[in-house]
C-alpha cells in the first residue's frame, strides 16, 4: 500500500512461500538485463530492473520466484506479456511525485491463451507441487497471480492521503429477460400426461414391475423392496421401460433418484466392501437394444464413489443425471431398460422409493423475473433427493437431510478447488449492479480450514 506494507492478498491460499527466499537481501544487486532468461526470476536471486532494460519489454511471461525490484535505479518501462506469476516477491518503489509524467512502471497483458500455473520446485523441495494438478493450475487469460508470494508496492509519499469518500453510489437496473435469455420449464408430451414424472414406485407390497434379474429373487413387503439370492455382482433391481420410450424427449436431462440400503449377514453397520476398497460400488445403467441389433449404456449411467459407500444396513441416496440422443429414441429400437448392481455375492439390495423423472419447476427461472434468483434450488427442496442442478468438481455430491431439513454434501474432495457448482446465466450479468450472495455452510475437517466463493 502506500505506506510500503505487505500483506497476504487471499486468506486460505493453498500455496505457501518458498523456503529458498527466506535470505534474500533488502536491495538487490543483480540486474534484470544481465539475466539470460528475463522471462524467470529464479528463486533464491534479487534482481532490479536496470537502466538497461530499455523502455519497452516485451516478454513470453513473467514468472517471478525470486525477487524482481523496482526503485529508484530503475527506468520508466513498459513490460508486455502474456501472463505474471509472482511465487517469490514482486517489489515496486517509487518516491517521485504524484504525475503522468512520473509514471515508473507499467505493466500491459497480452494475447487471448489460456494460461496455467507450474508450482515451482526442485530436487530438494516440492514446495507447492501438490497445489495444482498435472498439468498445472488453470489461471485464463491475461492473469496477475500472485500464488504464495508477495507483491510490494510503495508508490505514493507517506502524506498523501490514499483514500477519499464515497458521494453517491450509482447502481444498474436488474435484466429483466426476455424467451430464448433463459430455459423455460420442460414438460412431457401431452399425449404422456404433461406432466414431469416418468414413473415414481413406493413399494408397499408392490414391485411395480422391477425384478432381480435372471436368478436372483424379489419381494416387496410393507415400504421396501428386496433382491436376494445375488450370486453374482451383475444381479440386481431390474425395469423394462420400454413402454415410456415414446413419451421421453430428445437432449434434455432426466434425474434418476433411488433410495437405497444395503444388508450383509454379519456385517451390518461395517463400511461397504466400496467404501473399504473402492470396488463392487453400486451401478446404474439404462441399456438399449437399437433397431441395428447392439446394445449399449451410452453413458446413460452412473457409479458409486468410495467416498460416498457408506455402510451395511444404512439408507442413502443414488442419483444419476442423462439424457437422450436421437438413437435412443428410434421407435424400432427393440427394448430399454434400468439395471442397478455392482455389491458382491451375498450382499440383499433394498430400494424403498424410486423416481424418474424431468426437472422440477425449481430447476428453471421464474419466466417474469428470470434475474431475480441466480442459483436454482439452493434450498435444496426441489426434486425430491436428487441434488439437481447443482454440478461439482470433483468428488461426489447427494443430498442429505436431517430433521426434515435438506441440503447438499460433497464428499472424496482430493483437491483444494473441488466444490460445488451451478452455472449461472450470462445474460443476468451487468455491469454496475450489486450481487448478494448467502448460505449456511459446515465442513468436515479435523484442521482449521476456510473456503471461498468464486463467480
């Protein structure tokens, strides 16, 4: 700031100072047109832009993980580049006075590529390896990174003040959209019922048509039903649907929920052989047998993750999202059908509910205001316990509820940036407008941990 302090730019950055920095002097005495590569500040050196830079640089990028100095030796310059990351210490002074005519350093970002961060290490240190994945972080176009280190800036005398009130704060109107701005609510035929369901089974002594497969045993009994006598991982709950093949639509999503238990004699309340291992997970799949004689999933299909196993004996909930393409719904197909298995030999599956159906009105804008409410079903209490539509990066996410209050959980997080996500609609973005953002969050973790929203 003006007065020359530094600071941490972001709470909670995953990536932390490198340890070959710590004996850098206060002045540097090596200079920037001395380096062969004045596109890398290696770590461990302090370097100052000489006058022999030039006014005008024009470099591949910029990746500062030693120390860059701008002061008093230094020449009014112009840096183009494509990208700025400063791991180590990016320092700019000045002491002239406030003046277009005293501007010292100007840094211009070029190009159109994406650009990606590679943490800096060597054979001694990973250092911040692991804060990225392969291939490094992705950072956009044009970035100004600083990722662990520190950007000093000291451009302004101690006496003048750096700061001003505000008179009046001028705000845009909200968008009001007009169709083809936003999705509008999709519904079946009319000739299926309009309606979003596909199908909804409450098993109170009725199987509604599922079976366990060739082999294996149903029965329903009360709120559930029951596939026994699995002697095989590919046994398991079982539907035709091939009767409703007419009234389904072409490239739109359709959510698929099941509430779910597995037993195992001697086992219940033991972790899942999935959630032990990461193997014999629960599958869903809807298979079609197309007019040309093969049969195929299409990605029409869904995997349990080990994070999410659970145990013997406990409900939980199994949801899957897709959609159909044109060859799904050839009328000359021969049949389709739902299949859900994966759990080893000697492992009963339950189903208490199953829904199939297309999103809820919650999933859409309202058509009148569709800038008013940007994140759909935050509430979490649209489409019964599929955590539609909300999407996530990495892990897996389902929805919860506790006390008659639902809400969504990710779980197998292997990554910092992995979260939960919605896209929101561009055509609600602008310029000068005030966006709230608000929720009730808890993580799991047995360290301090703190998080961040990112639009």
């Amino acid at each position: 700031d003006g007065n020359g302090i530094t600071r941490h730019l972001a709470e909670g950055d995953p990536f932390e100072p490198l340890s070959c920095n710590e004996n850098l002097p206060e002045v540097c005495a090596s200079k920037y047109s001395e380096l062969l590569d004045k596109s890398i500040i290696p770590c461990g050196e302090c370097v100052y832009v000489d006058d022999q830079v030039g006014s005008i640089l024009t470099l591949e990028g910029l990746n500062i993980i030693g120390k860059l100095t701008y002061d008093e030796r230094s020449s009014p310059v112009t840096i183009k580049t494509p990208y700025i990351f400063v791991q180590g210490e990016l320092e700019i002074k000045s002491t002239s006075s406030l003046s277009p005519a005293n501007e010292a350093v100007r840094f211009v970002l070029t190009g159109t590529t994406p650009q990606f961060l590679q943490p800096y290490s060597d054979d001694q240190n990973s250092y911040n390896a692991d804060s990225c994945a392969d291939g490094g972080c992705p950072m956009g176009k044009k970035p100004f990174v600083v990722a662990g280190g520190k950007l000093s800036i000291s451009a302004v005398p101690h006496d003048c003040p750096t700061w001003t009130t505000l008179k009046k704060n001028i705000y845009g109107d909200r968008e009001y959209l007009t169709t083809g701005q936003f999705d509008e609510i999709v519904s079946a035929p009319i000739s299926c019922g309009h309606s979003q369901e596909v199908f909804h089974h409450q098993f109170k002594s009725e199987t509604h048509g599922w079976t366990g497969g060739l082999g294996a045993f149903v029965t329903a009994e009360e709120t559930q039903m029951t596939i026994t006598n699995r002697k095989e991982s590919d046994q398991g709950p079982y539907l035709d649907i091939t009767e409703y093949n007419s009234c389904f639509l072409s490239g739109v999503d359709y959510i698929f929920t099941a509430k779910i238990k597995l037993t195992k004699d001697g086992s219940n309340g033991d972790p899942t052989t999935c959630a032990e291992t990461g193997n014999n997970c629960l599958i869903f799949k809807n298979y079609i047998r197309y007019a040309d004689d093969h049969v195929d999933d299409d990605n029409r299909n869904e995997r349990q993750t080990k994070a999410a196993g659970g145990t013997y004996g406990d409900w939980f909930s199994f949801a899957a999202t897709f959609q159909y393409n044109e060859d799904a719904l050839n009328p000359d197909n021969v049949y389709s059908y739902f299949k859900i298995y994966g759990p080893e030999e000697g492992v009963d599956i339950h189903m208490e509910e199953v829904k199939f159906s297309l999103p809820d009105a919650s999933s859409y804008p309202d058509p009148l205001d569709a800038c008013n409410e940007l994140v759909l079903n935050g509430d979490a209490e649209g489409n019964g316990m599929h955590p539609y539509p909300m999407r996530m990066h990495g892990g897996e996410l389902f929805l919860k509820e506790e006390d008659g209050n639902k809400f969504y959980r990710q779980v197998g997080r292997s990554h910092y940036s992995h979260g939960i996500a919605q896209a929101i609609n561009p055509f609600c973005m602008k310029k000068d407008l005030v966006y709230t953002i608000s929720m009730r969050l808890r993580i799991h973790s047995t360290t301090e941990v703190s998080y961040y929203v990112e639009l």
